[in-house]
C-alpha cells in the first residue's frame, strides 16, 4: 500500500509517501512546497491546491494521512493555517483518498514513543525507520511522521480485525 503522509502549512507544506508491506516500510519520495509570502492568500491557497494535485497525481497513493493543528495566540496565523489544511483535505479527498487525521501527539508517539518528542528525534527515527532517506526539510520528515503513522494503525485495524473475524 502507498501511503500519503502531509503535514499543512500555508508557507510550507510539508509531503512523504511511503510503501507499507506488512511491517515493512519504504520510502518513496518526500518534500516541501513552499508558498510566497508576499503574494495574495488566495494565490497561495491556489498554489498550494495545484502543486499537491500534481505531486497526487504522480505519486498515486492509495491513501493519505493529514496532520491536524494546533492553535497558537495568533489568531491569524491559526486561521490561516486551518485553511491551508482545508487544502491539503480537499487536495487529498478530491483525488478520491480515504484521509485518515492525526493528532501531533498521536504521530510522535507512534513514531518516537513520547508525544512530547522535538523534531530533532522525529527526524532521526524518521531516519531509522526508512534507512536511507535524504529528507527535504524538517516539514517533509513530520509528513513522512505521518504517513508512518498511518501505516501503523492500518496495520493495528487489520490485525484487530483478523482477530476478531471481520473480513476487510
């Protein structure tokens, strides 16, 4: 299965997919795009929404984990953060995916073993998990957090429902 993970941001969106066969994992590809601050939000979110149905489109992933957001004391900043994570869901969605969403939290303890891990130990276990990877930025390794994340709670569903005798 090729998994999408995305981690939303307005000025930088950070993107990962990876292959999950079982227990194993394998990159494929990561990186960031990057909007211009100095133009307007409407062509920022256009741009943001045409760069990631073009990196779908090559791609091809047969699902897609999205980061969720926190809120910070800027008002702003939050809300223009929630309507470049619109994109990023309708980016996904309109390209026929089940979305699956993660807390910050859920993603770093599934991927370090603390949600209270820094983006330096996200970026190494990142590293250990899919030895090899050249990372695009540190948006691209949290991306790539979350697609790992993904894959760990289908495999958790599937193994659920194996036992449980529910067929998929």
């Amino acid at each position: 299965m090729i998994l999408l993970g995305l981690d939303p941001g307005l000025g930088t969106t950070g993107w990962g997919v990876i292959a999950a066969e079982g227990n194993r994992l394998r990159h494929i590809g990561n990186g960031q795009i990057k909007t211009e601050p100095s133009m307007p939000l409407p062509r920022r979110l256009t741009y943001l929404h045409a760069a990631l149905a073009e990196m779908i489109r090559v791609e091809r992933p047969d699902g897609a984990a999205v980061e969720e957001v926190l809120g910070n004391s800027n008002a702003q900043s939050t809300l223009k953060l929630g309507q470049a994570r619109g994109i990023v869901l309708l980016s996904a969605a309109q390209a026929g995916l089940i979305v699956g969403e993660y807390h910050p939290s859920i993603v770093k303890k599934a991927v370090v073993g603390t949600g209270g891990a820094d983006k330096k130990q996200i970026q190494a276990m990142v590293g250990h998990l899919l030895p090899g990877v050249k990372l695009a930025g540190p948006d691209a390794a949290d991306a790539l957090a979350v697609a790992i994340t993904h894959a760990h709670h289908l495999a958790s569903a599937r193994a659920q429902m194996r036992r449980t005798g529910i067929s998929a």
